[in-house]
C-alpha cells in the first residue's frame, strides 16, 4: 500500500475549503497551516490570470525531515504516509529546516512539529481526507499508487503530471495536475515587500523570525517573470541566533583543544623550543605559568569544556520542548547528525574530564594517551555540522560539500584566538603568542578565500542558493557580511598580525589581544550570516 495525492489544478476554484476543513478536522491552532491554497497572478491587465496552488506535505518517498529528526519524532508509515509523534517530539526544528516545500511547522500551542499526515485517524478507521471529502470539485484525489485499479494510480498514469522540486530527489507524492509553474517554482514567484496580500499581511510570530524581504532581487523577478503572489501564508525561519551562538561556542570549545594539542605536540617532539629566561609559577605543584607549554595540557579540556557546556545550553534553549533534551541519547535516530552529533559532544565532553584529572594526577602516559584519543573527537565536534547542514535539503546555501573543511577552519581560528588572548597570562614564552600569531592569520586567510572564492564569486547550482548568497552578501546582512565578517573579523586581524610577524609596525601588547576578538567577532558575524541567509529564501 502506497497512499498519495493527485490535485487537479483544473478544477480547483481557490474556495480554501481543504484548508478550514483541515483546520477543523485536526484543530490545527491559528497561524499555522498544514494546507493551504496559494494565489499567484500573472500578466497585465487586460490579460491577467489568477493561478491557484494546493500546497502541503508531499509524502515523499525519501522523506529528508525522517532522516534529519534525532528522536523518531518523525517516521514513515508501512503505507507511505510521513506521519509525526508529537510526544516524541523536542521541538529541535530540524524537520523544518530539511524540508524542502516549507510543510511542517511547530504547533503554537505545543511546541512540537506537526504537518499533514493524511488524518491517519480517518484512514484507520475506514474514511478519507477531511480535505478530499469537502472539496466541492473533487479536485483532491487519494488513494493507493499501488493499486492499478485505484483512481489516483489511473490518473497519474493517465494524465501529465508534476511534483514540486524534483531535483531534490526526494522523490515527492503530490502530484499536480494543470498547475502553472509560478504556482509550484518559489523562483518564479515576487512578492509587494509591504508584505500585504489580497485580505490578509504577514506578521510576527513567536516561532522563529520571518523571513527576509530581498526587495531589489524581488523587483528584478516581478519584472522578468510578472508572476506576483496574490495570498500567501506567513514563512518563518526555524533557526534563529541561538544556533549562530551554538556554531559560535562549539568552534571555540573545539578549536581551543586542537590548536593547543598541536602546540604542545611541536614540544613534545622537539620541533619548536619553547625555552626562555622565565621559569615557572606553580600553583598546588601544577605549573600553570610556565615558559615551556604544560599550561596548554589542562588551559585547552577545561576552556573546551567550558564552551561545550554553553553549546549545550544555547542548544537546549532553542528546543521549543527543552524538558525532552534528554530523549536524543535515550531514544537517538541513528540517520540523524543531530542525533550523532550529540553522542560525539558527550564523547568529546568525557574525554576532556579525563585528560584534566589524568594531568593533574600527574599520569604523563595515561595523559599523553588520552590527549591523542581526544584529538579525533575535538575534530568530529567541529565539523559534523556539515553533515547536518547537508541533511537540511530545504536549505541550498548549506549544499556545500567544502562545509566540513569550512567548519574546521572556523575551529582553528576560535581556538587559536582564545589561546592568544590567555597566553600573555600563562606563558613565559614569546614563542607561543608567534605560532598563534602565524596559526590565525593562515586560518583566517583560508578562510576569507574560501568564502569569497567558493560562495560569492562562484557561480551557483540553483537559483535558491544565488538569492541566499545575494540576501548575505547584498541584502539584509551585508553590513554584518562586510563590516562585521570581511573588514573588520578578517582583513584588520590579518594585517594587524602579519605585520607584527614581520616586525614591522604594531611592537606593542594591545596587537595580539585585539586581533584575536576581532576575529572572534568577525567569525560569529559569519556564522550568523550563514544561519539566517541560508533560511531567507522561500521554500513555497
């Protein structure tokens, strides 16, 4: 068994009686909508035409919201049908930020993700859609794809048929009949920026911010294509700055223990010496300020640690069900990177108490052990991110197959940043505060490159991922992009730093300690850019 839709754009008269039947049958609470009908008009007068699109959950049969959810909230039915667990559910978002037709939404009222899920209460019992049965021109079809006798398995078969997105290849079961292209292509689509439609405007909600206005790019599509949208629901962003924060604090809680593991690996092996007039300060038999490195060995777990709380705090507060944080390890979704991710931050948190109590032990081998097996966790925090970007397949600006190596970047510079700002206060060493020096400006170098190489420069794969590039770069967060990210996060620690390495200008104190937060700066400008360009782009 195999139930989908067939919606005959043909006979639909835009009456939205499919929506307030939906709204009735399942009590789907005001502002959010599991279906609803879509006005696009197109032409001029006195040749304009008004387009109706029905649009809600395609049922795929590849559902990217399943195999993003870290708790099984959202599973596959055996007949096809997506369906959700709303006591499962913790509120994360991520199914809404995976799919690719901006079909699920969190419930006001109990802050878990919901969408249409064929009123799987009917269809157990014998009955069909509320929306199937209220539609007065039968322009809704359901049944079983299997059945060849079935009238949605004929009329697919029959009929020329379209589904929206394609090439997402999620392999979606809503399949339209006579719709128009600017019903179904959001890029084909432009909006009035005052955000008013034919007897409704969009406003604020309390679940995520709404979406960004691109006004010239707008105008430049009104113009092209002349498809304007008539009626349209609100379209929010899931993720807000809780999860730049979370980006921000895990690169730091990460990066710190990678770049004093390399530190301390360039004395341990006798590749760099360390070495100066100043001995040690010992504080209960530790040296915690010393001309050679050991400070590195218990400053790099307990700072990651430190961050690493504060990533968990900043990922629990955007939980919309904070109380359930605790399912994603009871109950974990192993296709999920959030779900992995999760296990990795707890592996990685473990090892970090264990290298601080095998060092102040005392345990050099145990120690030196440890710190070596910590070393591929810190890198695995980093950078699975990507991965979980890479699930969220309604979100083309993080389609970026050089995201891990971005990631991993950003870690560097948090890491080394923060260790340059407390190296003048535990070590007597200038040698550490040059190799740092040297360490950020290539991070940041690679960095800016990457970006403005690999994602302004270049030309992009879809139209969805030009906007989001166009929303960061030139739209509403270019003054983040370039003041905060470009100029004053990567370009003024780079010069600063380079000429300090070539010691030229800049031989004072106050270089070091400025160029490392301007660059802590600059890289959470960039993360929060990245965040919310990537959600600015409308889905439907």
């Amino acid at each position: 068994m195999n139930y989908s839709w067939a919606i005959d754009q043909r006979k639909c008269i835009g009456c939205h009686a499919c929506t307030t039947a939906c709204k009735s049958e399942n009590e789907v609470p005001l502002s959010v909508d599991r279906t609803f009908v879509k006005y696009v008009e197109k032409g001029t007068f006195p040749n304009a035409q008004r387009h109706f699109g029905v649009l809600r959950c395609n049922h795929c049969a590849k559902p990217p919201c399943v195999d993003i959810c870290p708790v099984t909230a959202m599973f596959k039915r055996e007949d096809g049908i997506v369906e959700f667990n709303s006591d499962a559910c913790i509120g994360c978002k991520a199914c809404i930020a995976a799919c690719p037709y901006d079909a699920i939404y969190i419930d006001p009222e109990a802050g878990t993700a919901a969408k249409c899920n064929f009123c799987t209460h009917r269809l157990d019992v014998g009955l069909e859609p509320a929306c199937v049965v209220v539609c007065p021109e039968e322009a809704l079809i359901f049944g079983d794809l299997d059945d060849p006798d079935s009238k949605i398995s004929q009329l697919v078969g029959r009929e020329k048929t379209q589904v929206r997105k394609p090439e997402k290849n999620t392999e979606p079961k809503c399949f339209y009949i006579g719709a128009d292209e600017a019903v179904l292509n959001p890029d084909l689509q432009s909006h009035d920026p005052s955000g008013m439609y034919m007897w409704s405007n969009q406003k604020e909600h309390d679940h995520g911010p709404v979406l960004d206005n691109n006004l010239s790019l707008a105008s430049a599509l009104d113009r092209v294509t002349g498809s304007k949208v008539a009626y349209d629901v609100p379209h929010r962003a899931p993720w807000g700055s809780d999860v730049s924060c979370y980006l921000w604090t895990k690169s730091i809680a990460s990066g710190v223990f990678m770049v004093a593991w390399f530190l301390f690996g360039l004395h341990h092996y006798g590749l760099v010496n360390f070495k100066s007039h100043f001995d040690a300060f010992y504080f209960l038999g530790v040296p915690l300020v010393s001309s050679s490195p050991h400070w590195l060995l218990w400053f790099g777990p307990l700072t990651g640690l430190v961050f690493l709380g504060l990533t968990g705090v900043f990922l629990i507060k955007d939980l919309d069900r904070p109380e359930r944080f605790f399912t994603i390890l009871t109950r974990p979704q192993w296709k999920s990177w959030l779900a992995i991710g999760a296990y990795i931050i707890l592996f990685y948190s473990i090892a970090l108490v264990l290298d601080l109590i095998l060092f102040f032990s005392d345990m050099p081998v145990l120690l030196e052990l440890m710190l070596n097996l910590s070393l591929p966790l810190a890198i695995m925090t980093a950078i699975y991110t990507a991965y979980l970007f890479a699930q969220a397949k309604g979100r083309d600006l993080w389609q970026n197959p050089l995201l891990p190596v971005s990631l991993f970047l950003q870690a560097v510079i948090a890491g080394s940043s923060v260790l340059m700002l407390a190296a003048p206060f535990f070590s007597g060493s200038p040698v550490v505060l040059t190799l740092l020096a040297f360490i950020l400006t290539v991070a940041i170098f690679s960095k800016l490159s990457m970006v403005l190489l690999g994602e302004v420069m270049v030309e992009h794969s879809s139209k969805a991922q030009s906007r989001a590039v166009n929303i960061m770069v030139y739209g509403t967060y270019k003054q983040l992009f370039w003041g905060g990210f470009v100029f004053a996060g990567s370009i003024t620690p780079v010069v600063m730093l380079s000429l300090s390495l070539s010691h030229s200008l800049f031989q004072f104190e106050l270089v070091y300690p400025v160029a490392a937060l301007l660059s802590l700066i600059g890289l959470f400008a960039y993360e929060h850019c990245f965040v919310m360009a990537g959600q600015s782009v409308r889905l439907s």
